[in-house]
C-alpha cells in the first residue's frame, strides 16, 4: 500500500491513538480518510483540522445498525477504502467476583464484537481494493494479565486470537492484517496517572505518536505485528518461557501496581455522583 492513496475508516478517533493514527496517515500524499467515534464535536474539529480529505460520523459501534452506518456513509462520501483501522475500544477494572459475567459483556462487546461486525462488513470492499489493509489494535494485555482487568485481557486475548486466523484467512485475498500490542500509553481513556506521577514508574508509558507510527507501519508497510514500545514484546517471551515466574510476579505487587484506572471508571463514577 506504500504507493498508492489511502482511503481509511478509524474508529475511535475523536482522542488518543485514533486521533494520533489520523494525524499519522494524513502526512502520506493522497490519503482520505472517514472518522469514527461517539463525540460528534471532537470529530467535527478534528476533521477541520486535518490536512487531507476527511469526513466524519458519529456512532456508538454497538449499536446494531453502526456498521451498515459506516459503509453506507463511506460508499456516500468516498471512493472504495483500502484500510480498516479498528482502535475503537473501552475498559472497566473490576475483578470477576465484583464485576461478574456483565462486565465481561460489556467489555467484549466494544473491543470484540464491535471489531468483528466493522470488519465483516468492510471486508468485501477491502478484498476489492487489495493490496489493502487491517490494522487491529490489542494490547500486551492480551498477552498477560493482571487483577481486575480480566474482562480487558479476555477481549484483547480474543481479537489476538481471531487476528491471527484472520491474517492467514486473507493474505491470498491481498487483505494485510496487521497487530498492534501497546503497553501503557497515557490517553483520555487510558491516563495512567499511577505510573506517571512516580519516577520510577514513569518510563513504563509511552505516547500515542509511537502507537501511531507502529499502526503505519503495519497499515502501509504490512508490518505484521508491533508492540509499543517494542521492549513489551519481552513480556511475551518471558510468558511463554517462565509462566510461574510471570504469576508469582503478577500476584505481588507488581500486579495492583499494573492495574490503573481507565476514563470508563472515572465516567461511571462520575455517572454515579451525579445520580
């Protein structure tokens, strides 16, 4: 796809590594771009902002009728896409004992359930338009755990999994999938004010412009798999070779110290205060 204009669906884009990966994409000459996310005003300003081509539509992803949505306006407003970015996602610390099956729902439908239906429907245009792309965003949370982000871990874990058989589905359709694994990147819903307010721990987040280049790299380049920052793909190797090494870390306090609080925690105790 390096030499030929993209034409891309974000979603989540209205903050964060959405907004960065935008940013990212309309630096290459000839890119389009369709913006997706919930907060009409923040794409409204976004898409002003933006040096390329670029509409916008609002939309929670878990509402049944997004996805028709979403291809319906892309079909309306541009030519056929060439690149799927699926960033849009949410979480909610809870331990299972707390949270329970409901938790666990709701967290899968937005990180993986709302990818499979965006994915599926964009699929025959991607095919159409190959060499293309799909770049999914997980998280090395999907490689290891921690408490109280069990319901995260199982949807990342889950679009790990399906990414993969994804990949070796399409690859002789010319339909590039590509994996990006962050660790701890400070955003609106990901703030990480636990590891940043502490020296010691501060060098453990990273920024959404390195998220943002990994998503080019694997969108444009057909990289296939990138964790940011890259030292984080140690903790998948340290998984596969020590596993009771990781647990027994994990267990102490490097586990609560993991487990930060989300902007989906601070909105719904917000919700809670107001009621």
């Amino acid at each position: 796809m390096e030499n030929k204009p993209t034409v891309a669906v974000i979603t989540g884009a209205s903050s964060g590594i959405g907004e960065a990966v935008a940013w990212r994409l309309a630096r290459k000459p000839g890119t389009r771009l369709i913006l997706v996310a919930r907060r009409e005003d923040r794409l409204r300003e976004l898409a002003k902002r933006l040096p390329c081509e670029t509409t916008w539509i609002a939309a929670d992803l878990t509402e049944p009728d997004a996805p028709g949505r979403l291809l319906a306006h892309a079909q309306e407003h541009h030519p056929p896409i060439n690149l799927l970015v699926n960033n849009a996602g949410s979480a909610w610390r809870a331990t299972f004992a707390e949270g329970g099956y409901e938790n666990v729902r709701r967290t899968m439908e937005i990180n993986f359930d709302a990818v499979l239906k965006v994915t599926e429907i964009f699929l025959p245009m991607l095919r159409s338009t190959a060499p293309s792309s799909i770049v999914n965003i997980a998280s090395t949370a999907g490689r290891i755990s921690r408490p109280g982000a069990g319901a995260y871990s199982a949807s990342k874990y889950a679009l790990i999994g399906w990414s993969d058989s994804l990949y070796l589905e399409e690859a002789p359709n010319g339909v590039h999938v590509g994996l990006i694994l962050p660790g701890f990147i400070k955003t609106e819903g990901f703030p990480a004010d636990e590891l940043t307010s502490k020296l010691v721990t501060r060098w453990m987040v990273s920024d959404v412009r390195k998220a943002a280049e990994a998503v080019y790299e694997a969108a444009v380049l057909d990289k296939p798999e990138r964790y940011v920052p890259r030292p984080y793909g140690l903790i998948a190797v340290l998984k596969i070779l020590a596993p009771g090494l990781i647990r027994k870390v994990m267990r102490g306090g490097a586990g609560q110290m993991a487990t930060t609080k989300t902007g989906a925690d601070a909105a719904d105790q917000a919700e809670k205060t107001r009621t």
